[in-house]
C-alpha cells in the first residue's frame, strides 16, 4: 500500500481483524490469505454436505436410504468421492489461486491484467466448486440410480439444489478471504465500474439461505404428490430439521455475509466521522470491485478533492491574507472598492542596502525571513493582516475587508509589542514602524484576469511617511496622533505626543506620537 503513505489506517480497515491490517505484503499475506480461502472453503462444503445426506437420510419422504442394499453406496463410494472431489478441489483451487495472484509475491504494483485476474479468483473458486458438486450430483444419481432406480430424482434434485446454495456460499466466503490482495490490486487502479457480484446479487445469494424451509418443504411436497408416503410425524420432523438448518447455520452464514456486505460502507462511514472532525489525511483502503468499491474509490477521491482545495485556500491565504482569501472566496469576485475606516502599519527596515552588500543572499533571506516572521505574528495577533510584502518592507492593515473593533488601537498595539520582539529576537534587523488611521478605499485593484485586494488613501502614504520619521527616534516606532486619538483610552495612554512634522507630499503638518 505504498500509493498512500500519508494514509492514515482505521481500526480492522479490511472489515474483520482475520484480514489484518492491510498493509501485509510477502508471505505471511499469502499464508493468511491461502489459509483463509482454504478453511472457509472447506467449512462451506462440508455444511452443505451435511445437509444434503440429512435431507436424504432422514428428512426428504420416500425409500430409506440406510436400508442394507445401499450399504456400499452409503460408506464406500460417496465417501469416496467426497474425498477425491475433496483433494481435486484443492489441488485444482490452489493451483488457480496461484496462478492467478503470482504477481502479489513481489511488491511491484498490480497491471489492469493483475486487478482482472484477482477479482476474477471467487469466480473461478466457485466454478471449481459447482463443477465437482454437479459431478456429484450425478456420481449420486447414478450409484443410488443402480441398487433403486426410482430414487434418481429424489437424490439428483436434492443434491443438486444443496449444491447450488454452497456455490454461492463459496463465492461470498472467498470474496471475503480475499480483499488483502484485492486491495493491493486496486491501490493503483480503483474500480471505476463494478466488475463482481454486485449489493443486489448478494442480497440475493443470502436470501436463498431465507428461503431454505420453504425450498424444503416444496421437495417433500413434490415428492409425495409424485406417490412417495409420508407421515405426520416425517412432516414434524421435515419442518423441525428445515427450520433449525436455518435458524442455526443460515443465520450464522447469513450473519457472515451481511456483515461481508456492510463492511465497505462501514468503512467508508467511520472515516467520514474521521473526516469531519479536521483529519483530511484519511483514505479507505478500496477492497471490493462493485459498486462498494466505487463508494471506497469516491470517498477517497473526494476527501482528495477537498485535501487539494484546502490546501490551495491555505496558500490562498498565506499569500494574500485570511481574511482576503475568506471574502475572496464566499463573496462575488468584482474590481473597486469601498471607504472604510482603517488602520495601516507600515514597517521597514534600516540599512537593508548595506545588509545586502556584506551578508550572502542566503543570509539575508534568512535574516528578513525571520524579520517577516515577527511582523505576521504581531499583525495576525492582533487583528490585522500583512497586505503586502515589498523587499525589506511590509504593509500591515487592521480593519479590511473586515471589520475590526478598535482598529487604530490594535494597529498601535501591534507596532509596540513588533519592536519589543525584534530588539530581542532579531536585534540585527533594526526597522522604523510608521502607524497611521483614517478612511482608505478598499478592495480590489487590477484587471479582471488579474488583481490584488489592497488599501488606497492618506492613511497609507502617512503611514510610509512616518517610517522615514521612526528612523529618527528612540524606539523606532512613531505614530500620527490622529491614529492615537482613534484609538481606545487604554491603548492611547501608552502614547505621548512628540512634535509636528511637515511630511512629504501633505499639506498640512502631522503631529507625531511616540510609545511612553
């Protein structure tokens, strides 16, 4: 199952703990997978075999079958035949498992010829079955036919319909045996239509064990139409036999079956549950070729699906910001924008030039990659969102596209609790931090095949302004007192006045703040 390493597994993946757990290879799965087919297999046959000389001997009306004539036909040649037919099915059955599945012995993945020939083997288990049963039924025809030739119907029809509930029986017990390998089979290629015995087929298959009574009594009802006498007593005994053969083992193969037909839809569920509760690693290993298998395949497809979309809005939002990506993705997408009142940071950082001349490039990536690392930091901790990085510079805006209580007072918050950190942990890469407040537009800027959310207005040149101005101060960090008098009382009580400035492209003078 190397196709899904990220794949994480569910408690009995397979459906039953006597498939282990799904990620066997070598000879221990072949071991488990040959023991299996072989026991149940067996089991099967020999359940049916009691059942057809129970219904011979002593439940089906018509001559006894232990009378001394039928001696030798009794304990000599049926055994005999049960044995041989017993050594012929499994050379015969092993050698077809192991033709078909010799490509499983190596850990190559399986070819579209492979995934046919192993969905094929139930099929082929269940013709070696029905072939050695109808030669059975013949062998039991003609030996009984030779001593009392009016009991040709009665065993021939007996033995005949036993034989056809044990075929199907075969059928469902090695399907089940086999999903180890069928699963490594479809790890490549999932199903993509049914290629076995489909829900309706094998609701069907377990329906003849429901309708084994009421087959029964039909036989002796046959049979004594046809002259054969029977008793009130041989009836009770008929109806008591029919009903305890499906009461015991009919719903224990009944049980068997369903829950062989359940177990891709159960899971298939408990991995949803997985699903739902954040865990978008999970896949079903796909281990029936019908349409359970394409629910397998379609869940595993689908959880992809949403894997891929996840991860793209993950990067979605990286590159852009959370909130952006969010609105990007639950509003119409449109060019323009709308006024907002806003808070924008604007940080950069001091000697980038010289940074850049004596430090390799890739220390100066690592050297602003660990810069970056505070600014996002502070910005998402308090609200905001990096609109844009611009070399050594980033831009920083609290209060779009969503609304934010408090915007200037988390803009200046952030700026204080961004300097701190970066005198500590960064302490080579001294920045200046520009805060400013007021209306922007917001929205989105460009062409529709491509744009950028982003912010316009004086806030943003104030702030760029006030970056230049930082560089000048202790601390390194100024705001405009507009942005400080937006603010909350608790944030702007860590805020002094410092002196007006003339910054370029204003008109008016700025009046500037410094953190306490």
């Amino acid at each position: 199952m190397g196709s899904r390493p990220a794949a994480q597994r569910l408690r009995n993946p397979l459906g039953s703990w006597l498939l282990g757990s799904g990620t066997e290879g070598g000879r221990r799965l072949r071991w488990r997978v040959q023991l299996l087919v072989t026991s149940l297999v067996l089991i099967a046959n020999l359940i049916g075999s009691l059942i057809v000389s129970s219904l011979l001997y002593f439940v089906i009306p018509g001559r006894p079958l232990l009378s001394p004539e039928l001696f030798a036909v009794n304990f000599i040649w049926m055994p005999a035949y049960a044995a041989a037919a017993l050594v012929v099915g499994a050379v015969w059955g092993t050698a077809w498992i192991m033709h078909s599945l010799r490509w499983s012995r190596n850990d190559q993945p399986a070819t579209r010829a492979n995934r046919i020939s192993t969905l094929r083997v139930p099929w082929k288990l269940t013709l070696v079955s029905g072939v050695l049963w109808l030669g059975g039924t013949g062998f039991a025809m003609l030996a009984y036919g030779l001593v009392y030739p009016d009991m040709i119907v009665k065993v021939g029809f007996t033995t005949l319909f036993t034989g056809i509930i044990v075929c199907a029986n075969t059928y469902l017990v090695t399907e089940f045996a086999l999903r180890p390998i069928a699963a490594r089979a479809l790890a490549t290629s999932p199903p993509r239509k049914s290629t076995g015995v489909g829900i309706t087929m094998r609701a069907l298959l377990i329906a003849l064990w429901g309708g084994l009574p009421v087959a029964g009594l039909m036989i002796i009802a046959i049979f004594t139409l046809g002259g054969a006498p029977i008793t009130t007593s041989e009836l009770a005994r008929a109806i008591l036999f029919l009903g305890g053969v499906t009461l015991v083992v009919g719903l224990l193969l009944t049980w068997f079956n369903t829950r062989a037909m359940v177990a891709p839809i159960r899971t298939v569920t408990n991995a949803m549950r997985d699903v739902q509760r954040g865990n978008l690693n999970h896949e079903v290993i796909v281990f029936d070729g019908t349409e359970l298998g394409m629910l397998q395949a379609g869940f595993n497809r689908m959880v992809h699906d949403v894997r891929e979309r996840q991860r793209i809005r993950d990067l979605f939002g990286r590159h852009v910001g959370e909130d952006v990506a969010k609105a990007a993705l639950e509003n119409q997408l449109e060019l323009g924008g709308e006024v907002r009142d806003v808070a924008v940071l604007f940080i950069d950082l001091v000697g980038s030039t010289t940074i850049a001349a004596e430090r390799p490039p890739t220390e100066v990536v690592e050297l602003l990659n660990q810069f970056f690392a505070v600014v996002v930091e502070e910005v998402h901790a308090h609200g905001g969102f990096v609109n844009k990085f611009e070399g050594d510079a980033a831009l920083a805006i609290f209060g779009a596209p969503e609304d934010l209580p408090d915007a200037a007072g988390r803009a200046l918050a952030s700026a204080r609790a961004m300097a701190r950190r970066l005198a500590t942990e960064v302490p080579e890469a001294l920045a200046g931090i520009g805060i400013s407040a007021g209306p922007a537009v917001a929205g989105n800027v460009g062409a529709q095949d491509r744009f950028e959310y982003t912010v316009i207005g004086d806030p943003v040149n104030e702030a760029a302004r006030l970056t230049e101005e930082a560089k000048k101060v202790a601390g390194r960090v100024v705001a405009s007192m507009r942005a400080v008098d937006a603010a909350s009382t608790e944030e702007a009580e860590h805020w002094t006045p410092l002196h007006e400035v003339h910054l370029r492209g204003r008109l008016e003078p700025t009046m500037l703040a410094v953190p306490r």
